[in-house]
C-alpha cells in the first residue's frame, strides 16, 4: 500500500510530523514501512512556464522556437522538438541550472545555430514512471489542462513535492489498505481526530429504479449489491489534483469515471465498478455462479474460461463482469459514454480468491475483497463516488440506490480482565492509561469493575479475541516503553536441561574431532526406509497419508541412508575426504497399519570417507579405517563417563563388511553398531571405502555417569610391567584385558595393549597378545615384592580364565 503524505493530510491533522517521524511511529506500533518514496528525485529549477510564441526552426524539421514567459522579466527562447508543443499552452520549464533525476544539470545551449535557454519537460523526465503517465502524455511535453500560475512551484502543481510511505502490511491489517485505515491509525498513534469526507448527495426526482433492477442468486456469495444511475456523464480527464493522487498511488489516471473509482477504491477501500449503462445490454442485473465453459473478455482484452466456482455479474443472459475481480470489455466506460451504472457491493472473499487464482487474474479489487473489506462502507463509497463523478463529469444522479441487501455484520464484543492484560504484558497500566488508549483507537468499550468489553468495529475485522485486545493496548503503549523483566520460576533462565547439555557436549567433542555436522529431511523413500543394518527388520514403514512426493512419503528409520546421500554428493564435486554426523530422530511403529503416534528415537550417526589426516611435507598419510571411528566413539564415552560400562563386540550385519563391523553394548544391552560398508553396499551407493556408526543418543545421554573424581598428582613412583601372552586366536582382546583388569585389583592403574603377533612362530590357531600393566599406590613406594604378588595373580587368572600362557 503506497500512502501519499500530502493526501493523508486531508484526513488527519499531520502537517508538523515529518514523513520519516510518522513512518518510524507506524513501524514501531506494528505496522513496517519499507520505503518513503521522494517524489521530486532530487528537482529543482522547475516552473510552469507559458508558451507565448511557436514557430518552425530555420534548420531543422523537427525543432520548433518556442518564446517561453517562465514570470521573469522577459520570455526566454526555448528549443523543443516535442510534437505536441504548440502556442498558449501551460508546460513545465526546467530553467538554465535547473537539475533533473540522475544529476541531470540544464545549461545553456545552442541547437543548429539558435540559442536554448532551458527545457520543456516531458512527466518521464521528470522522474515518473512511463507506466503511470496518462495516455494522451505518454508522448512528447506535458500540458497543463487547467488554470496554474505562470512561474509558479511546477513541483507543486505536479504533487511532486510529495512524499509516498510504502507500507508493508501483514494479512491481519487490511483495515489499512485504505487511506481512511491509515488515517486511523496515524490518529490513534498521535492522538489526534480523524477527518471524514463530507457526503451530500443532491439527487434529481428520476429513481434509479425505473431504469434498473437487481437479483442476486448467490446470496452467500453476494449478500449485498447496489446500483446507482448516473444521467448526463461527459467522460474526459481528470483534474490534475485527482490525477496526481493516483498516480503517487501507483495507479494511472484514464479517465473522470474510471479515476473516480479508483481514488475511491484508496480512500475507503472499497472496490467500485462503473458500467456503461446503454451498452449494458438490459434494465436487470442478475449475480450468479457463472456457467462451466462460459467465456468474457475482461478490460485487459483477454477472453477468459470461467468455471460453476466463479461469481459473475450478468445482464441477465452474459457475463458483463468477473465481481470482485475485472469488469468485463462490452460495458467498458469510453468517452462516448453518457450514463453510468456504478455498483457498490459486498462479495465473499474466498470466492473471489478463488476466481482470482484460477484465471490468474490480480487486481486491486480482489486484494481487497480477499483480505476483507468493511461492510459499513459499502453504501456511504458508492455515495462519494456518485458525488465526485456528478461534480467531476457533470453527471446527474437519479434518486434511490436500487439494491439486493441480506448482509449481516458483525462486531464481536471481547470481554478481557485488565489483571489478565497486565499478567500477559508484564506490566502495571493503570485503567485510566488502557481507557485512553482503546479512546484513541476509537474503540467502544465498557468497564464492570477489573472487566473491560470492547466492541470490535467492522473496519477492523482482526479484532477477535483477547489476545488481539492485548495486542491493540501493547503496540499504542509502545513495545519499546514495555519494561524489560524477566520470567519468575525455579530454573535460571536460558539454562540447558542436564540432557540438552549432554547433547552440546557430543556435539562439539565431534566437530573438536574433526567431523561436520549435516542435517538431512526425516522424511524419505519407502526403500531406504528399511533401514540400515537390520535395526528395524520386520518393522513396518511409516508411510505419510498425503505425501508431496515420493521422494518424501516414508518416515525414516535410519540416519545411514541419508549420509551416504552426503558422501555421494560430496564426491561427485570431487571432495573425497569427508567426515560428518548427524544428530536426528528416526520413527518406528510396532503396528502394521498405523493407528497411534509412532516411536521416536534420537540418534547420532556418522560417516566417514578418504584420508583421515595427511601432512604432504612430511610425506605422512592415514586414510580412515575402523580403528580411527572407533577412537573417536571411545572418546565421547570417556567424555561422558561411561567407558567403563561399553563394549565392542564383534558382529556381522546386513550392508556391513563381515570382519570389520562391531556392535555396541551399554550395560549388556545394544545401542548401536560401527563397522566398514559392505564393498557391495559401497558399489551400489557409488562410494568409496567408508566407515560408518550410528548410536542410541538417548540412552547414552539419559544415563546418570559416576561423578568426575579428581587426584592428587603422584608423590611416589608406579612400577611397569610387560606381559606377552598366547591365547587361542579367536579370543578377544577385549575379554583378556577385562581378566587382568579385575584381578589386578586397586593396584594396577592402567592396561594397554600394544603388540599383537600371528606368524610363522606360533602354532596353530594361537596368537601372542602384548600388553603393558602399571601399578602404582598413591600413599607409598610400592617394592617389588608387592607388584610380584598382585602380578602373578593376574597371571594365574588369565591362565584359569581363559587359558592364556605367557610367551616363551
């Protein structure tokens, strides 16, 4: 909505605010202003200047001289090669130093041999859009039509001393689609009255109805509808003031009939139409659904389909307008048009919505009726426009508006405790302070004690509820006056639960390990809604009742599909080393046909591809193995306290390799899986070798770890001690380390494994495990008789345990 500042004056007092003030105001209670448009781009040195004499260049065809009183002491000689220019016409000068848009400077100058004293301005040279030129000025000078002070401001004259608020206004607020609107809203700001027209219709002793009658079928489409004959029309253009203000508007003037809708249209909001009564076709206006396959040529000359969903005004048998949206060719207002029938009228607005979509088609008109018009001023829009035409075109009006009326209009009365507005905002406003300000916007209301009711007016139909109340009340206070404060409860605001605190932390020991966060749709293919691995084997997939695409129709049940997405994209644009993780939920069902809420469960997967490190000085590169993800799962346990609780055990799984694949068990109970892709599975996904692993994140997160106990730096030496021992070579690592480990009892500190050997020295089936035992007492210098002790018990369990005999 482009809202001129001059015009706005004519309905609230506003002339010691400066644009930018109102406009920072608005923007502050709610309602944005993107831009305020300065009309004068930068002009100055313009007058109007008066065309004394014009006569024919000696040198050239298509010049004229022109003597110019611009109310100097003397004319000026001014060339111009407009084919319009002509003697005793009123035009805009722009006089030597004189500027124009873009810094265009006017000089002296001389054209085949004449001097030039200024310019004779066209409206584009003059910064305005071609778009919004009045036809008979879309070529060559412009000529003023009426009496304008010679000398005097051509800026002025012009409106371009005007400055233009562009509004961007949200659904809710099409009260300000209208000059009206704003003017309430600027007063409501400002506390200041708002300034209506002034309405006197002097109607002759014909009726309106001996020339027409109105029936509408679509009562529910259409529940109001009125028409007024206009006699005597002499169709011309408009005054420069009504022109002027339509196109500071964004609208191009056409005629005195047409632009008098149209400045209606902006003052009140109501779309009008004006037919040409005579090429009407009848004395009966019928509203109806139009015909399926029914046609009619709108005002833009293009022949349009309509459709049973369309609403039309007829002349009883075709089509004469699409309502709401375009009136129709045939009864266009021409300049021959002598008597007028201009319809005021209420339409639904999802129908016109709907008309409007479907032969896409957007006017003025349809925004309006679309977003809501106010029912109140149907009736008092049709009667200023019915005035501005008799005075504007010399019309005479015939008595009585013949109409079609079942329009109820509501105005909800919303009933608010002002304790309750209080609580909501987090303030104290007195209700003397709530009273004025529901006053300024000129809300009827009563109070009954802490109770306020107001009465919601038509104009303002996003007024519904409380909450809009309060909305109302806070954004006339200022929401920059609302007090800062803080929220009152038991938690610290801003803090993080203990398990969103957990989640930071894996999250940022990943990135700290050199791994990118990616975030994928939950939403994918029935395929690779199987999952991965054989989590979710003989799960039934949780398929979408209405899916956009099928790309999109399955609840995932797995992050793994969607990374090897990741990896595929990446590598295709050459960037072959690629760590990520990704933090998301995935849904299962235990029904077969979905009746209930399916599980969701948050995981954390990630995959990894290409070098894990690579120092090219030193010649040194480690791409990713199993090793490389298992230390960095390791790591977020430790993170989280929970090493000593996880185990890997080896496993085989679908789509993983079956000698590098282990699942992941918390407490004895398995929570994930990591491993090398299957070279099968790798094929199919057009990878290279890539690792992946995938966790339950909340049984991890959910578990309570021992709290962190910090020691004293060592005051006394650990001893160390190498053990290689042979076992049977399908015997894990892990089940060695946790036999020495329980019989070392308080002493042994730490066991690490260091050496594996299967070779030509070992018998068969055997393989020699090395490791390094350390133990230490914190409150002594252990001898070597203690260590001797605890270190061939740990011998003789291993031996008992699972067979293992050191290496000889």
């Amino acid at each position: 909505m482009l809202v001129s500042y001059n015009w706005l004056q004519d309905y609230v007092k506003i002339d010691d605010i400066r644009a930018a003030e109102i406009a920072e105001k608005m923007t502050r209670g709610g309602i944005e202003i993107d831009i305020i448009h300065q009309l004068n781009n930068g002009i100055s040195g313009i007058v109007v200047g008066h065309v004394l004499e014009c006569t024919q260049h000696p040198n050239a065809d298509k010049l004229n001289i022109c003597k110019v009183d611009i109310g100097e002491e003397e004319p000026v000689q001014i060339i111009c090669g407009a084919a319009n220019i002509g003697a005793n016409q009123k035009v805009v000068v722009a006089k030597v130093g004189a500027v124009l848009p873009g810094n265009f400077k006017i000089k002296k100058a001389k054209l085949r041999g004449e001097a030039s004293h200024g310019m004779i301005c066209s409206l584009q040279e003059l910064g305005i859009e071609s778009k919004l030129v009045h036809k008979d000025f879309s070529e060559g000078i412009y000529v003023f039509q009426e009496a304008v002070e010679v000398g005097s401001d051509a800026l002025k004259a012009l409106n371009l001393d005007d400055e233009v608020l562009e509004l961007d206004l949200t659904p809710n607020r099409a009260d300000c689609m209208n000059m009206i609107g704003v003017a309430y809203e600027v007063a409501a700001l400002y506390s200041r009255d708002v300034m209506l027209p002034s309405i006197h219709v002097t109607a002759s002793e014909e009726k309106s109805s001996d020339y027409v009658t109105v029936n509408v079928e679509a009562k529910e489409d259409n529940p109001y509808y009125g028409a007024t004959i206009i006699k005597n029309v002499k169709v011309g253009p408009s005054p420069l003031w009504l022109q002027n203000r339509l196109m500071a508007a964004g609208i191009r003037p056409i005629s005195n009939v047409v632009d008098v809708t149209n400045y209606v249209l902006l003052e009140y909001g109501q779309p009008l139409h004006a037919f040409d009564f005579d090429r009407f076709g009848s004395k009966e206006v019928l509203v109806r659904r139009a015909k399926a396959g029914e046609k009619i040529v709108s005002l833009d000359d293009v022949e349009r389909e309509l459709s049973s969903e369309h609403l039309v005004i007829t002349n009883g048998i075709d089509p004469m307008a699409i309502a709401g949206v375009m009136g129709g060719a045939k009864s266009e207002v021409s300049t021959d048009t002598t008597t007028i029938l201009l319809e005021a009228a209420y339409f639904k607005g999802s129908t016109v919505r709907k008309a409007s979509r479907d032969l896409g088609l957007r006017s003025d008109s349809s925004a309006r009726f679309e977003k809501g018009i106010d029912p109140r001023r149907v009736k008092t829009a049709a009667q200023r426009a019915a005035t501005l035409i008799a005075e504007l075109a010399g019309g005479t009006i015939l008595s009585g508006v013949v109409e079609e009326d079942t329009l109820q209009i509501e105005e909800p009365i919303v009933t608010i405790a002002l304790s309750r507005m209080n609580e909501r905002l987090g303030m104290k406003l007195s209700t003397e302070e709530i009273q004025s300000i529901l006053t300024r916007l000129r809300f009827e209301f009563s109070l009954n004690g802490d109770n306020v009711s107001v009465k919601a007016p038509s104009r303002r139909p996003d007024i519904r509820i409380e909450e809009d109340i309060i909305e109302e009340v806070a954004r006339l206070y200022g929401y920059d006056n609302i007090a800062t404060t803080l929220p009152e409860g038991k938690t610290t605001q801003g803090a993080l639960t203990t398990y969103q605190a957990k989640r930071r932390q894996v999250r940022r020991f990943l990135e700290g390990a050199g791994l990118s966060q990616v975030i994928t749709y939950s939403l994918t293919t029935a395929q690779k809604a199987k999952g991965f691995a054989g989590e979710y084997a003989g799960k039934a997939p949780i398929r979408l009742a209405m899916p956009m695409s099928e790309d999109r129709s399955t609840m995932r049940t797995s992050l793994i599909p969607h990374l090897f997405d990741v990896l595929t994209h990446n590598l295709n644009r050459k960037n072959n080393d690629v760590h990520v993780y990704e933090m998301g939920s995935v849904f299962t069902s235990e029904e077969e046909t979905i009746t209930k809420q399916p599980n969701e469960r948050e995981m954390v997967a990630g995959a990894l591809t290409g070098m894990w490190h690579e120092h090219a000085w030193q010649g040194e590169k480690k791409p990713v193995d199993f090793y490389v993800v298992k230390g960095i799962l390791e790591g977020i346990f430790a993170e989280l306290g929970l090493e000593e609780e996880i185990d890997f055990v080896q496993a085989k799984k679908p789509g993983l390799h079956p000698g590098r694949t282990a699942t992941i068990t918390f407490a004895g109970q398995e929570i994930g899986f990591i491993g090398q892709v299957h070279p099968t599975t790798q094929k199919a996904e057009d990878l290279k070798e890539t690792y992946v692993y995938q966790l339950d994140l909340e049984v991890i997160l959910s578990y309570e770890a021992k709290p962190v106990l910090y020691e004293a730096l060592p005051r006394f030496p650990a001893i160390g001690r190498d053990i290689a021992l042979v076992v049977d070579r399908d015997l894990a690592s892990g089940d060695v380390k946790s036999v020495i480990v329980e019989a070392g009892g308080e002493l042994l500190k730490s066991v690490r494994l260091f050496d594996l050997y299967q070779g030509e020295h070992m018998e068969a089936g055997k393989k020699s495990l090395a490791f390094s035992l350390t133990y230490f007492d914190p409150e002594r210098t252990l001898t070597d008789e203690d260590v001797t002790t605890v270190h061939e018990k740990v011998l003789a369990r291993l031996q008992e345990k699972v067979g293992a005999t050191l290496r000889g």
